[in-house]
C-alpha cells in the first residue's frame, strides 16, 4: 500500500460516524415516564421538594430497569447507569439543600453501583467500537479473522461483566443501597436552604456546577498535550455531566422562562459531554486494538488490520478534540444566565 493510499484509508475511516449505541428497547422505562407514586412538584415548590421529585422520579426509575437489567433486554444496563449517575449528581450538586454528611455514604455507594454497571456497558461499547471498524475498513485491509479475534478478546469479559451485575444485585450491600434510597425519601435530611423557593435556590447550586465545569475545562487549555490532556478532558466530560443532570433536574421547577433556559443549557451540557465521550472511547480504543493486535500476532495471525484501528481511533480522537471548543463556546453562551456566585 503507497503512502498516500493509507492517509486515504485512514481518513476515510477516522471520518466514519461514531458507532450507534443500542436503542432503548420500548419496553425500557423512559426518564419521562410518571408513575403514580412519583412525588408530584407544586405550582410554586420550594428547593426541597423540586429537588426530592427528582430523586423520587430517578428511584422508580431505577427500580424498574434492575428488572430490565436481569432480563438483559438492550440498552437496559446503559439506562440504569445513567439513573444512578443522575441520582448521584443531584446528591453531589444539591449539598446545600439535600445534608452533604447524610448523603456521603449513599453518594458512595451509587458510586460502586454505577462502577459495576459501568464496566459491563464498557465492554459492549469497546467491542462495537472496534468491530464497526473493521466493517468500516475496505475489505482488503482486514487480514486474517480479525473479526473473530475482537469476539473471542470481549465474549469472556462480557460474560464475567454480566456476572458482576447479577451477583451485586444480589449482594446484601445492594439491598442496603435500596433501604437507603427508600429512607431517604420518607425522611429526608434537609438543610435550611430547602425551604427556600426552588427558583432562587436551584440556579445557585446549577451556577457551581457549571462553574466547576468551566474550571475543568480551563485546565483542558493548560493540560500538554498527550495523556495528561487526556486525563483533564475525561475530567472534564464528567463535570459537564454533573451540570447536564443537575440542569436537567432543576428545569422543571423553575417556571416557564428559566425552565427553558435550563432546558437549553442541559442540552448543551449534553452535547460537551458527547464530544468528550467519543474522544474517550477512542482513546481507549487505541489502547484495546494494540493489545488485541499483540495477542493476534503472538498466536501467529496477521496484526496489521489492529495497527489500522489504533490509527483509526487515533484520528477520531484528535477530531473529537478538535470539536471541544465549538460545543463549549455553545454551551457556555447558554449559561449566561445562572448567578454568578
């Protein structure tokens, strides 16, 4: 292959769509989806109550996917991690009206939780990463069973994955987790502040979360590039996650104007948190396609097809990279709003 074919090849490929991800199966609870026994906002709530109808909201949600989760219908591992993510967000994001020492060692544990969910949802993303690659690549270029290859790498650590999150749901620290939400909601350790009018009090807690995003992502800016760029973009990604979640959970409290501006700004938050999650993915992609290739090539297999998808997501994440700016000028625009202190 000449020079100029390969840059062809490699461009052709970076510039492929990002891999689709699973969709929700229909029978999945949507984050929409409004229970009977969901606690209900008032016309005027306070900061308590808006914040206690999110979790409320999260906790029926969370409970119907573990049945999803064990059905292993698609997409259902992927749903309850976010839930847990958004229920640990609002804890970490509303400390001045839900007790940060109460919450501490819930905090932690939605942590685990989400840990344990998070690498089953890893493996299956990393696997339909690399494969899509391959299918991407002209047929040429795929020697020997690479294909066969990324199945045999992931079967067993999806196996294994799978195996955690039924043996956690079992587990009496899963249970104990549940007992907490459910104590949570019928007493919760409220501070002063939660009796403040939502509107006034949820903008201030969304401002810091949008400002430690803001932060992160400056140090993006001072960061060399190469790993420790890395590092502070992932950071970065989960900040904004933080501010998408908490925007999303203080909206619909904040009356018609200021609704829609959190709307807005959750949407943008959203879009950051994309970007820095597709340059994640292929950062670890690159790591995953040069130990596959190291294995196809010591079990006497051709590993040229895995030296092209390193390359692959090595392109793909400087893209990603690349779009950081724009989708954070964007994002930032639609902060304008929140207080500043």
């Amino acid at each position: 292959m000449t020079t100029q074919t390969r840059e062809r090849t490699i461009s052709t490929l970076a510039a492929a769509p990002p891999v689709r991800r699973t969709p929700a199966d229909p029978g999945l609870p949507r984050a929409g989806d409004r229970p009977d026994h969901r606690r209900r906002l008032t016309s005027h709530p306070t900061a308590g109550e808006a914040v206690l109808a999110y979790l409320s909201a999260q906790t029926v949600r969370l409970n119907a996917l573990e049945l999803a989760v064990r059905q292993d219908k698609p997409d259902s591992v992927h749903q309850m991690r976010v839930t847990v993510r958004r229920l640990r967000a609002a804890l970490q994001s509303f400390t001045g009206i839900v007790s940060e020492p109460d919450t501490r060692h819930l905090r932690a544990e939605l942590k685990w939780l989400g840990g344990v969910l998070g690498s089953a949802r890893d493996t299956e993303v990393l696997a339909s990463h690399l494969h899509a690659g391959l299918t991407a690549a002209p047929t040429e270029l795929v020697l020997g069973p690479a294909q066969a290859r990324i199945t045999a790498h992931f079967a067993p650590l999806e196996a294994s994955s799978r195996k955690a999150v039924l043996d956690a749901f079992g587990s009496a620290r899963y249970k104990a987790l549940r007992t907490a939400l459910v104590r949570l909601l019928d007493n919760p350790p409220l501070t002063p502040q939660a009796a403040e009018p939502a509107d006034t009090a949820l903008p201030l807690a969304l401002g810091r979360a949008y400002r430690r995003t803001r932060r992160r992502m400056h140090r993006v800016d001072q960061a060399p590039a190469g790993q420790p760029r890395d590092v502070a973009l992932h950071e970065t990604r989960k900040a904004a996650k933080r501010t998408r979640y908490a925007a999303e959970a203080a909206a619909p409290a904040l009356g018609k104007k200021d609704g829609k501006k959190a709307h807005r700004l959750a949407k943008r938050m959203k879009k950051v948190q994309s970007v820095l999650g597709d340059h994640q993915d292929a950062v670890i992609a690159q790591t995953a396609a040069r130990d596959i290739g190291v294995h196809a090539h010591l079990a006497g297999e051709n590993a040229f097809s895995f030296g092209l998808l390193e390359e692959r997501a090595h392109h793909q994440a400087l893209a990603s990279e690349h779009l950081v700016p724009h989708v954070w000028r964007r994002a930032r625009r639609e902060a304008s709003w929140l207080p500043k202190s």
